[in-house]
C-alpha cells in the first residue's frame, strides 16, 4: 500500500462516492476481478482510496443498484456474471467511453461549475471527461474536426464561442455517430440537442426588477452580442418595457459589446447616459464581468457626476461586486453540466428520439427597496 501522497486522487468537482465507483468499475474493466472470487470489502477500500466509511459503502450500494456486483449471503460480495455496459456507437482505445467538454474560456467560473456538473454525472454514467480550450472561433472549429478525425471521443459537450462557425463539424461529427450537446447557447440554424438557461426570463425578470425600483428607462450592457443567450436577454429586456408602457431607447440597450471598448470610449459612453435626458439612474449587465468593469470605470472618471446608480447584472455577481448588484440572476450552471451528461447518455445508449432543447428555470434575487444601493457622487465639472 502506498504512502498517502500517492494514492490516486477524484478530478475536481466529482464526488467521492461517485469517483470510488469509477475507479472499481475501471479495476473491474480491467479483469482485475472475476465472478468467482470476492470483490473488494468495504475495509479494503477505506484503505486504497483513503474515504470514509460512509463514501466505500455508498460506492458499494450503487454498484449492487447497477447490477456490476451482487451480494451472496453468507459469501460476500463478487462481480456479477454480466456486468451491464452503455451501449457507445464507438470505443475509445481503453475500452472506455470519453466525453470531450469543448470550452470558450477556461477561467471563467461559470464554465468550471458548469463543468463541475458534467465530470460529477459523467463519473455516475461511466464516462471519462477530458477537455479541449478553444482559443477563438477558427480554433473551435479545428478543435472539432480533430475530435472527429481522432475518433478518440464518443461525445461532445459544446460552449460555442460568439460568432461561431462550426456548423459543418457539428453537423460531420453528429453524421459520424458522435453525440453532441451544445451549452448556454445554441445555433439558430442548426438543429442540435442543447441545455440552456431560460434567458428570456432573465432579461424579463431583472428589467421588471429594476422597472419597479424606479428606473423607467434602465442601460443595458454586454459582453457579447452575437450569441443566443444574449439575444434572447434582450427580448426579455425589451418585453418587460412594454408590459409596463415603456418605450424601447436602442441606444441604451443595443447589443454592443461594452468590454471590448477603449477605457476612454466606454467612460466617455457612460457620461453621455448620467448627463443625457433621461439621466441614468439605473444599469444592467448582461454578466459579472461587466458589472465590475462599469463600476471601476465609473469610480475612474476625472470628474464625478451628481445622482446615484443603482446596478442589475443578468448572472451571478463575482464576490467582490456582489454588494453592488439590487438584482441578479442565479443561474443553475452545475444542473446544466449534469443535465447534458444526462441528455448525451440518452443518445450514447439508443434511446432515439427528436432532438431537444432543454430549458433550466432561473431565480432573481433582489434587494429590499433602499438596501445595497450604491451612490457614486461627484462634483459636476
């Protein structure tokens, strides 16, 4: 047995219990146990793994539920006679089924909790997750064809950068019998199973939040602008205006990308909003990012304004900004991870069926009228 340090150790995100079962399944893969002798104990597996005994019997019961082990009263436990399998259309050369997670960004904490989600179901499904980082959209686009060429993956899981072109190597991926799931956004012309927030809603939502705080005519920002879920915030946005008799202002909700700006253009665009008519009294953004970005711009400005602003973003708040947010949207990322697992298992085993789109519902946490508003107060120039 070897000293701690080396024991193997679970993937970030994935369960213990759940990563105790793959590693079994995988000694079980190899032949390291046969129906004749007794499987490992509950003990032995404290041991090799260094888990609770919670964690080896929890490990234990699932694959006595999947039918891998069976339990003989009065011998033990040892591997069934047949142990059931997934039924992958192709074989990755260990003989286990891969999930390659294809991501735009590779710090951003959305796609890592959302990627949490997808190892977590993954290791419960039986399937290994490797990842590939997308560096832009002619990268993308080479990233799938080489998954294609390979033949190394049975699945894809998909965050399409804005503006994407892969249409044709989803569509020769999908023809080639690999299933792929597209994440937070889809592609308008090309039918794919996909897990999407329902942005709509997001855009809805928030902008009735702040329409009842007071703010008839609130800016919205971006950070993208040609992706679906933007789009789709931004019908939201403009429906919840004309529920409520407001007029639709394009210059204050035009999907500009505000992130990408010069420093001097973006604070010279948000002078124009405090000193225009009506004066910004309000300010959504369409992520976290954004809303710090808006804030340290505003806090930059050479000469202050007079007013206060009161801000909404469309996701979570990162920790740092999240006192300035009165609204914001909690977006289930772990549950979308888990349900594309979920979703690509149904195409990987045979169940046909006509291609979906699955639409997670989201929750708006506000603020109490008059808390965690944010007063930046300047002397007018």
């Amino acid at each position: 047995m070897g000293a701690p340090q080396d024991r193997p150790q679970p993937a970030s995100g994935v369960a213990l219990f759940a990563w105790v079962k793959q590693e079994l399944l995988d000694s079980i893969a190899r032949g390291e146990f046969t129906a004749e002798q007794p499987f490992v104990t509950q003990r032995e597996i404290v041991e090799r793994y260094g888990v609770s005994t919670t964690t080896a019997v929890r490990a234990l019961n699932e694959l006595v539920s999947d039918g891998v082990v069976v339990r003989r009263r009065g011998r033990g436990t040892f591997v069934a006679e047949r142990v059931p399998q997934p039924a992958a259309p192709r074989t990755a050369s260990n003989g286990q089924p891969v999930v390659t997670y294809v991501s735009a960004d590779a710090n951003s904490p959305h796609e890592t909790s959302l990627l949490n989600g997808l190892a977590a179901e993954c290791a419960l499904l039986g399937y290994r997750v490797g990842v590939e980082y997308s560096r832009g959209v002619a990268h993308e686009e080479e990233v799938l064809r080489g998954i294609h060429e390979s033949g190394a993956s049975q699945a894809v899981v998909l965050f399409a950068r804005e503006g994407t072109t892969s249409m044709t190597a989803i569509d020769e991926l999908r023809r080639a019998g690999v299933a792929v799931v597209l994440v937070d956004r889809y592609v308008p012309g090309l039918p794919t199973d996909a897990v999407l927030f329902d942005d709509f809603a997001i855009g809805y939502e928030i902008t009735e939040t702040m329409i009842a705080r007071g703010h008839g005519s609130p800016v919205v920002l971006w950070s993208e602008s040609d992706v679906t879920s933007v789009r789709d915030r931004l019908s939201g946005h403009y429906r919840a205006l004309r529920a409520n008799g407001l007029a639709e202002l394009p210059e204050r909700s035009a999907l500009r990308g505000y992130d990408s700006l010069d420093p001097t253009i973006r604070r010279s665009r948000l002078r124009s909003w405090l000193e225009g008519d009506p004066p910004l009294t309000g300010l959504i953004c369409g992520n976290a990012p954004t809303l710090a970005l808006v804030v340290s711009d505003m806090l930059a400005m050479e000469t202050g304004f007079t007013g206060s602003v009161e801000f909404a973003c469309m996701d979570q708040s990162l920790v740092e900004v999240s006192p300035l947010a009165v609204a914001s949207a909690r977006l289930p990322t772990r549950e979308m991870g888990r349900q594309a697992a979920r979703l690509l298992h149904e195409r990987l085993t045979g169940h046909a069926g006509p291609l979906r789109h699955i639409v997670l519902p989201v929750q708006v946490d506000a603020a109490d009228r008059g808390q965690n508003r944010l007063g930046v107060i300047g002397t007018p120039s």
